[in-house]
C-alpha cells in the first residue's frame, strides 16, 4: 500500500515556491506545516526540475540569485559609506576635544588672573588709604 501524502502536488509546488523564492526557509516550512525538512527539500528540488532551475553540489542550489547580488552589493555599499560616516564622525569628535582642552587652558588662565587682581583691589573703606 503506497503513502498518501496529506498535501496535493499543487500544495507542495506551492511550499516549495516559497522556499525557492526565499520567502521562508526549509526548516520554517517544515515546523509550520509539521512536515519533516527533508520532505521538504526533496519537493524543492523535485520544483527546481521542474522549471529548469540549476542543482548545484549535492542537489542543492549554491549559486545566488541576480537580485540577491544585488541586494548584497547595496549592503555592501551602504556598509561602506556608514564606515566612512563614522570615521568622520570621529575625527569631528577628536577636533572638538581638542578644542575644548584648548578652551579649558584658556578659562584656568582667565581664572588665575582674575584671583591674581582680586588680591589686588582694595576692600570696603580703604580705598582712599
């Protein structure tokens, strides 16, 4: 007695769609409809045939899709810029710094002659003495 699957080929084309196109992974697909994940990649790739897709190594596919080409040299880029935007960030930072110590040095100064004529001046009723 040959086993019936509980799905219809149409049902399992469908599932494997989803994992072809990227949509939800093998293991999603087989813990939401509680089929076992080898069942699973058999009917993606038995899919795959179907539509003449490419089988790489050990019958899955290791090559990527142009639009996940794509997607992965934008992040790339987007890496590549947000990289440069902290190192300017950074050295505006260290250019601050250096212009707050420069600042700091000025204040003690300041201070320092301001306690120097405070000592200076006269107070109350001497000064006319």
């Amino acid at each position: 007695m040959p086993f019936e699957s509980k799905m219809t080929p149409e049902e399992r084309a469908a599932l494997a769609d989803l994992a072809i196109a990227k949509t939800k992974t093998n293991q999603e697909l087989s813990e939401e409809y509680e089929i076992p994940r080898k069942t699973i990649e058999s009917w993606v790739q038995k899919r795959r045939k179907e539509l003449g897709m490419p089988l790489g190594p050990r019958g899955g596919d290791r090559t990527l899709t142009p639009s996940a080409l794509r997607r992965i040299e934008k992040e790339k880029e987007q890496r590549v810029a947000a990289e440069a935007q902290a190192a300017s960030y950074r050295e505006e930072l260290s250019a601050a710094r250096g212009q707050l110590a420069q600042m700091n040095e000025i204040l003690r100064g300041m201070q320092v002659t301001l306690e120097y004529y405070m000592r200076l001046r006269p107070t109350g009723g001497q000064a006319g003495a």
